[in-house]
C-alpha cells in the first residue's frame, strides 16, 4: 500500500495545473500523479487550437466571450459559471505563461489572437497548431522541478476506493478513500491510500472508435465515478469535430482544426457546391454540432463518405506558418492544399456532460473532485464553445487547488483493504476482448451518432446488454488487464449515454434525435 497526501489521476492540463499548485503551496506535502500511458500522453497533448481568453479590451470583452459561450450551450450553460470562468482566463493564461508556455506573437509583439467558429471576436491564445502539446510541455517541465510530486506512468486506476470496499453499510454520505491501481508493467495491483483524489482523466472518444481522441480516451475517470455512484449527468452531448481528416483505413482521426475554418477554409461537396450557406448564415463559422450536423446531412442526402475543406484559395504560406503540422500531414497523405481539397468528415471529440461537480469542483462523494473533460461544470451546457476546454481546466484546477488551501482534509486513518483477484485465471482468449470493443464502437457510431432515434437507441440498449454480460463475466473470472478495464469503463460509458439520450425529450446543441422536436 502507499499513502498519500493527493492522489490525481490523469496527466493533462487539468491535472497537472492542480498537482503543480498544490506541491508549491505545500512543499512538505506529497502528490502521486497516476497516468496510464507516457505522461505526456493526454487529450490536452492533441489541442490543436488554443485557449479562449479575453485581452483586447478595445475589440473584445468578456459579455462578448460570455455570450459567445451561451449561445454554443444551448441555453443549458449555468450562466455564473460561465461569466466565472471567462473573467478567471486571462489571470490562468498569465500564470501558465509564467511556467514557461510559449505562445504566437504578432508583428507588434502582442499575443496573435484566433478566431474559431463560434466566437465573435478574436480571442484565440495559441501556439501554432500545437498548443495543447506546447501547454503539457511547459506543465510537465514545472512538475519535474518539484521534488514532492511523483509520476506514476503506465500505471492504470482501476476503481476508486468508497465504503462500498471498507464493507460500511451504515453511512449516509460516501467518501472516497484512495484508489487501487495496476503496474501495468508488472501486472501487480496495489492500493493509493489518499486524503484527497482528483479525477483528470480526460475523454471518452474512443467508445466511438472513429475519434480525435488518442487511445487512451476511454472514459476510465467517468466509468470509475459512475460506479462509486457519483452523479453523472449531461452524458448524451457528445460533441463531434466537423473536420477530421478522412482516412477509411485508420480509425483514430487526425484533426483539422477549427482555426483552419477561422483562416476562411470553405466547405464542399464532391461538386464543390459550399452547402453550409444554405443552412447557416454564418457558414463554416458556425458552431460545432451545427456544422456536424449540416455534414452528416449532406453525407447522408449524397451518399457519400465525406465532404471536402478548401483552402487553395487562401494564403498558402501565411497557412503553412500558422498550421505547419496539418500541411504537413495532408502532404503525408498526398494531399496537396494549394491545390487539392482536404477530406474531412466529423469524428467524435469532446463530451460536455460527465461527473457533476460545483464550482469548487467538488463532485457528490467526499474527498473526490474533478475537473478537465471528464467533468460536468455546466460551462459548455448542450455545446463547447471551440477552445474553452483548456480554460475550463485550469480555471477549475485553480479552484480546487484554492479549496484545498482554505478547507484543509482530514489525515485518511481507515484501513483499506488490499486488491483481492484470488480464484481468477489469466485470460487464454483476448479476442473475446478484441471482438466485443469492435462490436460496442460500431454500435455507438451507427446507433448513437450525430443523429439519433428512440428506435436505434431503444436498440442500442439491447445489443450493449449482451455486450455488458460477456465482458463483467470476464472481468469476473479472469486476472486483471488494461485492455479488459478499458473495455468494462466503455461498456459503462456507452450505458450513460444511451440512457441519458433517451431521456431527453428536446434537442439542444450537440444532441440531435430525430423523434424529438427543436
């Protein structure tokens, strides 16, 4: 067993900015940060556009980014939330340029400011086409100079520790006590005894198997939540990018980024017809689930399997300067843009629903706090605004990080339970594992997509029966690995959506059924 002060699990922004405040605050205090992959491995490492913030008080204003924000949401935006964390940015964004992010500076030496689809204004902070990667760097450098936090890379939580496991049945409140953890290297499962867990776990685009989202977008911080019976809510707004890169032979999706949108790419048919004026007039500036969902009409009026992004009109080397990793990228596939139009077709990106948790990002069970993308903060209400996913997360990991100080947890004196697998067998056959991830992602893409039916759904939740069943008997029988864990967190994951989707009865932002009325 090890003992901690803070446990965080999840390498991102999010957890990061808070482990990083926490170890300065109290030097003699120790943190353990739990990450799957390497840990630079996050959904924030793949931001390609930037963060949203506020700076040129003469074009801008934060009405202008609160009201860009509420229009995305839908009306489903917690209006104090949202008018906090705008006015919060630019204090985070000082901060964060403090720890050594570097971002674009214009010809007058001011921060080059971007404008994406949505926003009124330019406001925009970015780092080429590769700000999240710029953002992790510069955390993880910080992290690195601290001497009382500890990397735990390669190693996955596989559920977080409640009185469900202490055997108490007479509480009325849960608290969570810790988290038992597999070496992923070694197979041994241990327990994190810990005061205070933040989940920073990122995404979950990878239930959908066509996504932007790196591998390890499983929705593990959710699906853990979930069964520790914290509330979950919001789980039926996925958001969809417009414009990933099409490639019918890989399944995770190189992203085209909104910014390119910004820089005036234009959408077309295979005839070259720019449809999106005939459904917005805003055109490809238009907010995410209205662009998605103008392609996957136009996909399915067609017949075709994607759309096209023109840029051959546009300024090929001011694009090259600000987009360099995407020309390259399409080059790669030999797609030249000063002539060629880029394929695009959307890809699962972002959920804006997750663990509920108040401003202070405390979720339902003591002791357990969230923030970054597997949170519901009420921020993005039915639609994420393009670049306020990085400004969410460290907004909030300030605000948990300022909990901490004025509200102090108590020392954790329980005894927990070490990890029991006795009785299971190391599993013979993996592609009973391999099988059911394949049959759950093509059954949320074709059942559970941009468009949705209380028909497909109604059916959706039949078919992931079955799946359910095959997997939890597995994970019952057998030793535990990642692949198997992963899978169990997407079944659960996959379950919140369907039923969550099925309770709405209007559609709203990036929720689209089709039995519904707007």
């Amino acid at each position: 067993m090890i003992t901690t002060n803070y446990l965080v699990i999840g390498s991102g922004v999010a957890g990061l900015t808070f482990a990083v405040k926490i170890a300065e605050k109290f030097p003699n205090k120790n943190i353990i940060i739990v990450t799957k992959g390497d840990e630079d491995e996050s959904n924030t490492k793949y931001a390609q556009g930037g963060v949203a913030v506020v700076l040129d008080a003469e074009e801008d204003s934060f009405q202008k980014h609160i009201q860009d924000t509420l229009i995305a949401g839908d009306g489903l935006c917690d209006q104090s939330v949202v008018e906090m964390v705008v006015k919060e940015g630019p204090k985070r964004l000082k901060e964060l340029m403090l720890w050594g992010a570097n971002f674009d500076i214009d010809t007058k030496g001011n921060l080059d400011l971007g404008k994406e689809g949505g926003h009124s204004e330019y406001r925009v902070v970015h780092h080429k086409d590769i700000t999240g990667f710029e953002v992790e760097r510069a955390l993880l450098e910080r992290v690195h100079q601290l001497t009382n936090i500890k990397i735990l890379s390669h190693h996955f939580a596989i559920d977080l520790i409640t009185e469900h496991h202490l055997k108490i049945t007479d509480s009325n409140s849960l608290t969570c006590y810790g988290a038992y953890v597999l070496d992923q290297k070694t197979g041994h499962i241990f327990t994190i005894k810990s005061d205070s867990v933040l989940l920073a776990s990122g995404g979950i685009g990878r239930v959908y198997g066509h996504t932007t989202n790196p591998v390890i977008a499983t929705g593990d911080g959710i699906a853990m939540a979930y069964r520790a019976k914290a509330n979950i809510k919001d789980m039926e707004f996925i958001q969809f990018h417009p414009t990933a890169l099409y490639n019918a032979e890989e399944s995770t999706s190189f992203l085209i980024s909104e910014a390119v949108r910004g820089f005036g790419a234009y959408l077309r048919n295979k005839e070259g017809y720019r449809f999106m004026l005939d459904f917005d007039e805003r055109a490809e500036l238009a907010s995410r689930d209205i662009v998605s969902q103008c392609i996957d009409s136009e996909l399915k009026r067609t017949g075709d399997t994607h759309v096209f992004l023109d840029c051959t009109h546009l300024d090929i080397e001011m694009f090259k300067s600000h987009f360099p990793n995407i020309y390259e990228k399409c080059l790669s596939q030999h797609i030249n843009i000063e002539i060629d139009w880029i394929p695009v077709v959307p890809a699962s990106h972002y959920l804006c629903g997750g663990i509920v948790v108040d401003k202070a990002g405390k979720t339902s069970i003591n002791n357990l706090f969230s923030c970054g993308e597997c949170s519901r903060t009420g921020l993005h209400g039915a639609n994420r605004l393009a670049s306020n996913s990085l400004l969410e997360a460290l907004v909030y990991a300030h605000n948990i990080f300022k909990y901490h100080i004025n509200n102090p947890i108590k020392k954790n004196k329980l005894k927990i339970p070490e990890w029991n697998d006795e009785g299971t067998t190391i599993p013979k056959e993996h592609v009973l594992i391999q099988h059911n991830l394949k049959q759950l992602q093509a059954l949320m893409r074709n059942y559970v997509g941009i468009v949705r039916s209380n028909h497909r759904l109604t059916k959706a939740i039949t078919h992931l029966d079955l799946i359910y069943k095959e997997v939890e008997e597995l994970y019952k029988n057998v030793k535990i690995n990642t692949t198997l864990c992963e899978l169990r967190n997407m079944v659960n994951v996959a379950h919140l959506i369907i039923n969550q989707s099925l309770e709405r009865k209007e559609n709203k932002g990036g929720y689209y059924n089709s039995d519904n009325k707007k």
